[in-house]
C-alpha cells in the first residue's frame, strides 16, 4: 500500500485540451519527441489529451523511466475532474476552456489556433499572458514555452470585475470606450 501511495503522489500529469473544436496542429506538437522530452525533463510523468473532433491520434505509451505515459480520448461530458487531477494544463484558446482552467488554479498554457480565420482568441490569450495568469505559446514555440517557463511566477486568476476583459472585447469590436 506504501508503493501504491508514492506512485500516486509522484504523477505529474499534463492535461491537454482542444474542446469540442479540431486542432490537430496542437496535438501533433504535444505528440512530438521534442516537446515530451521537455516535459518529462520538467518531472511531468503523464500526458492525457483530449484531441475533440481532430483526426490527428497522437502515439500511445505506458510510460516508463525515459518515457511519458500517454493516452488520449475524444471527448467527455466534464473536463473538471481532468483538470483537477492536471499538474499542468495545455489548451486551445477558447475562453471557457481558459476561464476554467484558471478557475481551477491550475498552470496553463494557451496555444493559439493560427488556421482560424479573425483569430479574436489570441487577443484574449496574450491580455491574460501580459496579467502573467498563463502563458501564451504556437505550436511552434511550445516546446520553448514549456523549457522556460517559471510557474511560481503566474498570478492566480480571481473572477470578479470583468471591466478589464470587457474593455478588451470592446477595443476589437471597435466600440469606443466609455
């Protein structure tokens, strides 16, 4: 029992998710050799992605010394028992995915969806990123991200006064400010 309880406390599992939508670009990153060696150099020890409507599958694995775990699923009808059991979190830039997961004070990562077209979601991510309550990352730069960041320096995220993002929203709208 003494084993069981060690090895349960010394999991350290990322948590990666796209939502409902398709972004096979985020899973193939977190999928690359690169980025899972970094991870496991971080002390991470599982990856659990949540790949939604992609048709990307990222590579399996029962873990090891050298080696993530890994294991993916589609989709789920609750994400919070996920992200309560994530040490670290990599998500699409969805605001409810985001504004959950920092509901839940968990370290995240937002990688924004370049294919989308009027990508408004990157807007939300770096104002959040500036507030310094995560981090911002493309696929391209997440293996960086990942390799520089400082998670005792993000800011716990306290719901409250929207006006700051309320602001934001209207600035890309093109309202005038009041």
């Amino acid at each position: 029992m003494g084993d069981t309880e060690a090895t349960v406390k010394s999991k350290k599992t990322v948590f990666v998710t796209v939502g409902t939508t398709s972004f096979d670009a985020l899973i193939r990153a977190v999928d690359t050799q690169e980025v899972k060696a970094e991870l496991l150099r971080r002390g991470y020890t599982q990856l659990l992605v949540q790949m939604g409507r992609g048709s990307y599958i990222p590579t399996k694995s029962e873990g090891g010394d050298e080696t993530l775990a890994v294991d993916y699923f589609t989709f789920s009808s609750s994400i919070a028992d996920h992200l309560r059991a994530a040490s670290l979190v990599i998500s699409h830039a969805g605001s409810g995915s985001i504004f959950e997961t920092l509901r839940h004070g968990k370290p995240l990562i937002v990688v924004v969806n370049e294919d989308l077209m009027d990508n408004h979601q990157s807007e939300l991510a770096e104002e959040l990123a500036d507030r310094k309550h995560l981090y911002y990352a493309r696929t391209q730069t997440l293996h960086r991200v990942i390799a520089d960041m400082n998670l005792d320096s993000l800011i716990p995220y306290h719901p409250g006064d929207a006006t700051p993002v309320a602001k934001l929203i209207n600035q890309f709208l093109g309202f005038a400010d009041d």
